[in-house]
C-alpha cells in the first residue's frame, strides 16, 4: 500500500515530504579552530573530536529532484547554497553539527529546516565563483554583511575526488520546534541525516584562505581559523534519505542574537 503523501502547508502546498537527489558543483574548505569554541556550540551528546576541524562548502545545487512515496519527483530550478558544520561525536561515531546554512531564494530551503531542523536561513548573496584555476565562496546575509569569503586554488591536477568530507557522511542536526505556549520546545530532538555521495567528477585539491566577519546574527567569528587543512572542489551527486530520531535535548547551546538590521519607526 503506497504511504499518502505528506504536503505543508496542506491547504497550498510547497513541498512534499521525500527524499533528495542532486547533482551539485561544491567546494569545501576545512579548517582548524579552537577545541574549547566547537565543545561549547555542540549539545549533548554530541562531544567534540581530538581534532577540532570547521567544514565551510558553498555549492550550486543542480536540479535537485525530490522523489515523494507516490512515485511524483518535484524538480527544482538551480540555486546556491552554503553552510559551516563541525565535526564531532555521538557516542563514538564521527559525524557533523550543523551549525548553520545559508540558501538564496525564496522558498529553497524549507523542506529540509522543516523535516530535519537543518539550520537554513535566507542569504542576500551565495555565490561560488570559478576563475581559472581557482574558486571564490562568498556569503552575505540578509543584513548585507558578507561573513564567510574563502578562496581556494588548486596544487593538484583534477581526477576523480569526491569533494565532500568523508565526516559529512552523517550529519547530526537538532530538530527544535518552539512551544506554542512560549515555554521551550515541543521537539528538541537529535537527528541523524544521511548524505550519500556518487559519481565523482573533475575534482581538484588545493589551498585556501578563509575571511570570517564578526556578526551579531551569525557570529562566525566565534570560530576563528587557526589552520587551513584542506580545501577541494568539483561536482558530485548527493543523495540525502529519511531521518533517523536519536536523543532528546535538554540543553540547547544558543550563540547569536536576532538581528534584522536597522528598521526604520512606524510612519516613516
């Protein structure tokens, strides 16, 4: 018996509910930084690594097709988007905290903040730029502030690499839904989403230079880059299932503050 598909909002549909397939063009760029800054962003039991690596990627999704129980596939146009995850831990096994992502467009985006609590907010600006034998990520908020900017060259001929992280494999999201009654959440819920990469394509390793601007709303700066560890860049397929429910949450590590930038009285 096919599972009825499951739509939000259900009078006016955006999306369905299933799962992702695309072909991206996604550069990485890891980092070191300082091992007590990602143990206090982390809620447990998530617990940082020995070694505390940052993972920034900027990518452009490439008709992303979303493969809903009934057998309908809801293609979507090519957008940009971008995150910072770090790595970590639950109970051994390695895997990234989403820390934030950053998506143009209206509308990209909900499905997975809605499903998976991914940490998805609107961006003025992604933008992943080739020249030559180098590419520029950039992010700028909706606040016009571009906080992220790395720029990667390649050292190495391009061959068949697959420019995301082995420790992206799971990444581990928190789910929170806020209570209606303004008293915490209603969800605070662990999730472990699988990525799955396939047919690698003209993937270069390179060096990098990483630019984080300190900002109220995404305070990127919190996470200062103490060492470049590797950057790569190139296209491959990424296969995103359902979500596994994992641990409740009782404590959740806040770090920035709302910031919707300079608002002008009523009236005027």
């Amino acid at each position: 018996m096919t599972e009825p598909v499951v739509a939000m909002p259900p009078f006016a549909p955006l999306y369905g509910v299933g799962t992702e397939s695309v072909r991206l063009r996604w550069l990485t760029v890891e980092y070191r930084t300082d091992p007590q800054a990602v143990a206090s962003l982390l809620p447990a039991p998530l617990a940082a690594t020995p070694d505390p690596l940052v993972g920034i990627w900027v990518a452009e999704f490439l008709g992303a097709g979303f493969h809903l129980p009934d057998g309908t596939v809801e293609q979507r146009p090519p957008y940009l988007q971008a995150g910072i995850s770090v790595r970590c831990q639950r109970h051994g096994e390695v895997g990234a905290y989403p820390l934030t992502f950053f998506i143009e467009g209206l509308n990209h985006g909900t499905l997975g903040r809605e499903i998976f609590g991914l940490p998805k907010k609107q961006a003025r600006a992604v933008t992943l730029t080739e020249e030559g034998g180098a590419v520029t990520g950039r992010i700028v908020t909706a606040n016009d502030i571009e906080i992220v900017t790395v720029r990667a060259r390649a050292t190495a001929p391009a061959g068949p690499l697959d420019p995301v992280p082995a420790w992206f494999g799971n990444h581990f999201a928190l789910k929170l839904i806020p209570s209606a009654e303004g008293t915490g959440y209603d969800v605070s819920r662990l999730v472990r989403i699988p990525f799955r990469t396939s047919e690698p394509g003209g993937a270069w390793d390179g060096t990098a230079e990483v630019t984080l601007r300190p900002s109220t709303a995404d305070p990127v700066q919190l996470l200062p880059c103490r060492e470049v560890v590797s950057a790569r860049y190139g296209g491959i397929r990424l296969d995103i299932g359902f979500g596994t429910y994992l641990d409740h949450v009782d404590h959740v590590p806040v770090a920035g503050t709302p910031h919707w930038g300079s608002v002008a009285p009523a009236g005027e």
